[in-house]
C-alpha cells in the first residue's frame, strides 16, 4: 500500500488544485482529526495571498534567489540601475523580442506523423491557427477550453505555456509568469516543456523587472543542458552584471 | 487563526466526557472540533457560515447521542462520524432550501479553497508579516520557494535546496508550525 503524503505535501498540492476529491476529502479528515493543521492551511493561504498582494510591488523583498530583505536604498537604486539599462543601453541578451510563434507547442503526433487525433490534439492545432493568423483571444479562449476540462489534462503543460507565450507578446508579464509556471507544474517533467518554460519564464521575469527572478529562471534553464543552454549563459552573464 | 494553540482532542476523552456529562471538558474538546468542522464546510463544501455552523452543531449532537446510546464506542469512529454528518446535513439543507444540487454544484467542490478573503483579518495578516520578518533567511528563502512555484515537487525543491525530499515536508512543516506559534503568541498578548 502507498504510504501516505506528509499532510504539509497534500496542504501544498490541494492549494494548486492538483488533489482529486477523496484525496482532499481525506486531507480534510486528518485536519479534522489533528485541529492544528488547519492553522497550517490557513497560513499558506494566507502566505500565498500576502504574497500575490505585495509581491509584485516589492518583489525585492519576496524574492528567494538574494538575501530576503534588501536595503530600500539599494532597491532604490536597483530599479533605477534597471530602468536606465533597459532604457538605454540594454545589451542585445535582455531585449524583450517578441517570442517566434515557432515556439508555440502543438500535438506530439503531428511531428510524429502519427494519425491519431484526439479532440485535444484539435484544440491545440486550432489555437496554434488562431495564433498565427493573430486573433490570439480566440486563442486563448480555445486553451482555456482545455485548461478548465480534466479530460484534456494531459494537455494542460501545452496549453499553459503556449498561453505563456501569447501573454508575453502582448506584454501581460504578469499573466505569461503565472501560465509558465504552471506549465512546469503540469509538464509531467516533460524536458522540453520544462526548459522552455523555464527559459520564458525567466524572460518574463526581465520583463516585471524582477531580476533575481529571472536569474534563478534562467539558471534553471541553463542547468538543464538543452536547447537553450548558449542564450541562457549569455543572459546569466548580462544578470550577473546588473545584480552583482 | 486561534488565540491559542489548538490542542490535539483526545477522543476517547470525548466519549467518557460524554458518558459521565462531563460538560466542561467536552466543550473543551468539541470546541476544537467545531472549527475543523466549520471551516470543511466553508473551504470545501462552499457554503455560508451561517449554515456551516448549523450544519455542525446538528452533527455534534447527533454525534453525542450516538455516543450515549453506544453506538459509537471506537473513539477513532468519531471524527469520520462527525464529517460525514457535517457533509449530509449540508447537502439535506441545499436541498431544503430549494438551492441548486446538480453536477455544477459537485464539480466545484474538488476545487481548492475559494473563500480566501475570509481566512485572514488585515490584523491578522500583519501579525503574519511581522512574523514572516522574524524567520531567519534560510526560512523565509525555503518558504518562498514554494509561495514562488506552488504545487511544487518535492523532488524539485530538494534538489534546489540540496537537501532530502523527506526533510523537504518536515521542515516546511517546522517554518508554518513556528509562523503559527508567532501568530499565536503574538494574538494572545
């Protein structure tokens, strides 16, 4: 028999919605059998709040890469250091282009060449459309078809990060963060979708100004050895330059 | 968020307390598990507090006549007993009170808990970020993490973190249980 989640384990995967019904009416069986968890679910609803609340206004303070709590002056001086980089002498490594819709993930099988398609496999391939013929709210529309059904959950990972990438050409940082990270969380560890995830998000990071962030994103990227892996020390090296 | 630590109910304390009527501690005991229950119904169920608390007072009597009759005499029976008494009687009141019970209205239920304004008061949230500043870096690094990517795996945060993913549960358990304790002591002064 499979040995029971730590109950902080199952707090954490109910609060990302990746729990199924018994296993969160048997979560809230053990709440109630050891009253002092639910103190424990209420503080990491609160800590995820607290921080979706403040966070984006003092992300310098929330951010896990650098020490936690940067003097005001230097984030002062941070944001001022940024804003003039970004403004004026950006090097080419931070420039926010635009993602190439080459990015855009669509069903495995049709690079396989197999041709086996399921309904989800014809949501994506019609969103990719959408997408390319550049009415994008359509296309988010139809990944949201996918995201909200559990029928298509093996598809969420695509749907997520190709999201992701619509957001962030339109410039909707924080949206594109929120869709790549879940696009890692739904990748199944699926590498490619893992590290180009990884590799946007860490672009999108640049683009809310959160540069430790993004140096951990990119690091991330960089770790995984794959199709990024050059762009990714190039950037590294840009980050550094700012932050150290 | 409780004023004090809430304790772990003995429940075979509940049923001699029950037996012999022991009202002072059972409603000691029965406080702790009224909140629980109130809050499943809040949290998971979705429903007002107003039926919540009905839905559980029911619950709790119906459990302690239980108990009197005898007809709950293994203590590890009662909590199960109390939630799915909390469960039906919320269902049987939507009912009653002509509320819509379809597919909709279960599908809702496997979300994650949806009424967040109402689990912390600004006071308390403050208390919270005062607390959030006493944790040393190493704590507050490992707890953002998680606020950072939720959902995360603990294979995924071990390796970040260089540690085992046994240790992961455990210590993000150790950092909430000393948040908790902060919010508790501070509340109670």
């Amino acid at each position: 028999m499979e040995q029971k989640k730590h109950i902080e384990e199952r707090i954490e995967l109910y609060l990302a919605d990746r729990l199924t019904l018994d296993e969160i009416e048997d979560l809230w069986l053990d709440i109630m059998k050891q009253p002092e968890y639910l103190d424990h679910l209420k503080i990491n609803i609160a800590l995820k709040e607290l921080y979706k609340n403040e966070g984006n206004k003092k992300a310098s303070s929330y951010n896990y890469y650098k020490p936690w709590l940067f003097a005001a002056a230097a984030a002062l001086l941070l944001a001022f250091i940024l804003s003039f980089f970004l403004s004026f002498s950006s090097p080419a490594i931070l420039t926010l282009n635009k993602i190439d819709l080459v990015e855009i993930e669509s069903p495995s099988m049709v690079r396989s060449g197999s041709e086996q398609f399921s309904q989800g496999d014809s949501l994506l391939n019609l969103a990719f459309n959408s997408t390319v013929i550049g009415d994008t709210d359509k296309a988010l529309i139809l990944y949201n078809k996918i995201i909200e059904d559990p029928q298509y959950n093996f598809y969420y990972a695509k749907a997520h990060l190709n999201q992701g990438i619509i957001y962030f050409n339109q410039e909707r940082f924080t949206e594109a963060a929120q869709a790549f990270k879940t696009a890692i969380i739904w990748s199944n560890s699926d590498q490619n979708i893992v590290e180009k995830s990884y590799w946007y998000l860490g672009k999108t990071y640049v683009g809310l100004k959160a540069l430790p962030e993004a140096r951990e994103s990119i690091f991330r990227t960089y770790q995984m050895n794959g199709h990024y892996r050059s762009e990714a020390e190039q950037m590294l090296i840009s980050l550094d330059s700012i932050l150290d | 968020m409780h004023n004090k630590k809430p304790e772990r109910p003995d429940y075979s304390e509940l049923v001699r307390a029950t037996l012999e009527n022991d009202k002072v501690l059972l409603n000691k005991i029965l406080e702790s598990i009224s909140d629980t229950s109130i809050h499943y119904l809040l949290y998971h169920m979705n429903s007002s507090r107003a039926d919540a608390e009905d839905c559980t007072q029911q619950a709790i009597l119906d459990t302690l006549e239980k108990i009197k009759a005898l007809k709950i005499k293994d203590p590890e029976r009662i909590i199960p007993y109390i939630k799915t008494c909390c469960r039906n009687n919320y269902f049987r009141k939507v009912r009653y009170n002509n509320k819509l019970i379809s597919n909709d209205h279960f599908s809702y239920l496997s979300e994650p808990p949806n009424q967040l304004e109402d689990i912390m008061k600004s006071e308390e949230s403050e208390i919270l970020k005062t607390c959030l500043e006493s944790l040393n870096d190493n704590y507050r690094e490992f707890l953002t993490y998680f606020i950072t990517f939720p959902g995360v795996d603990a294979s995924q945060v071990a390796k970040h973190f260089n540690m085992s993913v046994i240790s992961v549960w455990s210590k993000k358990h150790r950092i909430i249980k000393k948040l908790a304790q902060c919010i508790q002591n501070k509340m109670s002064k």
